[in-house]
C-alpha cells in the first residue's frame, strides 16, 4: 500500500504490525510527528511469524523517528511486567525476578534472550537520499529508538546511517522541505541520537558514505 502511518504530536500510539508493507511516493511510509517538548511516541509489535516492509522517498526514512519523538519496537513477547512495566535491563541480564505479561516467570540474572519470541515478526525498513532507514531524516537528528525484539533489518541511503540520523552538511538538500518539520528548525544536526538494542537480531546498513 501507499497509505502513510502518522502518529500526531503529544501522543503515545501502540500499533501491532502483521503484514504491514508500505512504500510511498512522498514523505515517510511512517512518520513520528516532531514537536518541541512533545513528539510522538510509538511501540510497535511485530507479530509472531509477520514480515513487514516500510520503504521511503527522498530525504525520508522509511520509519522516522526524529528528534524530540520516542520508538520501541518488540516482539510477541513484550519487555514488561504483568503490572504493565518496562523492563530495564540490568547489564544486559534481568533486572529482578519478574512475571512477564504472558505469564512467564523470570529470575534476577536471566538472560534477556528469554524475552525474544522464538517465531519473531521481521521489519526491513529502506530510508532513500540523504535519510536514514530507522531515525532522521535530511539533516534530522534521530530521536529515541529502542529495539527490544524482532528480526529487523535496516538500510540507509546515500550519506545516511541504517539507524540514527539522516545526512548533514550546512546545505543539506530538502531539509526545510521535511514534513512536519525538523525541530529544532535549521540546525542541520542529524546526530544519531538514542539508540538502545535489548533483544532481538538486528542488521543496520549504511549506505554509500553512511
């Protein structure tokens, strides 16, 4: 499909993805709407056994998560307690003994693999000219991306990263053509940002300078 996927500034959206394959011919197939003090924020579960695909169009990712905006992507087997917790992890183990929400017990040191599902949903996520596949657009800082499970696959375009931000120089092209726009305006950051990687099998491409 050619149908975008928004979630509006100031809220906090969560999406099950089971088949979801959207190219576009203009802007992000996925966007996090940008806004100072108050972007976007999505946790997206990639169904057991689903393959899904997000592919963009010049100076956009195909999942743009920019500065000011928050993503987690998990698996069926989500990193939270059955009180609706996050998981932090602790040294990359299990940080109490925990009851998941699907009723799985964990132990204080477990490893985290015992969060990832075995029949993991895949995401390929393609960003083109100048944006990153996961993160930033042209000239966009990335925002805070947290990956807790999932077979994803990301690639960059030309002068992007496959996660983090999009392509900077002081003159990058169709950065003030971004929509909604980069925040802060102007200031052709596009750092990496916050990337944090729990679980799951994750494979971030650069492309050609990226």
């Amino acid at each position: 499909t050619a149908q975008r996927i928004v979630v509006s500034a100031n809220v906090e959206a969560s999406l099950v993805f089971d088949g979801v394959n959207i190219t576009t011919s203009s802007n992000s197939p996925f966007t996090l709407t940008p806004v100072a003090g108050g972007g976007a924020k999505a946790r997206i579960v990639l169904a057991d056994g689903s393959s899904n695909s997000l592919k963009g169009v010049a100076n956009y990712p195909g999942l743009r998560c920019g500065r000011t905006t928050t993503l987690v992507i998990d698996d069926g087997i989500l990193n939270k307690d059955m009180n609706g917790n996050d998981i932090i992890p602790n040294f990359g183990t299990i940080p109490n003994d925990l009851t998941l929400l699907n009723g799985t017990k964990v132990k204080k040191g477990d490893r985290l693999t015992l969060l990832d599902s075995k029949n993991p949903g895949s995401l390929t996520t393609t960003g083109s000219t100048f944006a990153a596949a996961i993160g930033g657009g042209a000239g966009e800082d990335a925002g805070n991306i947290t990956i807790n499970g999932g077979n994803i696959t990301a690639r960059g375009s030309y002068h992007a990263a496959g996660i983090g931000g999009g392509y900077h120089t002081s003159s990058t092209p169709g950065c003030a053509a971004l929509s909604p726009a980069v925040i802060p305006s102007g200031t052709y950051g596009a750092k990496s940002g916050n990337i944090t990687i729990n679980g799951g099998m994750t494979y971030s491409y650069g492309g050609a300078h990226g």
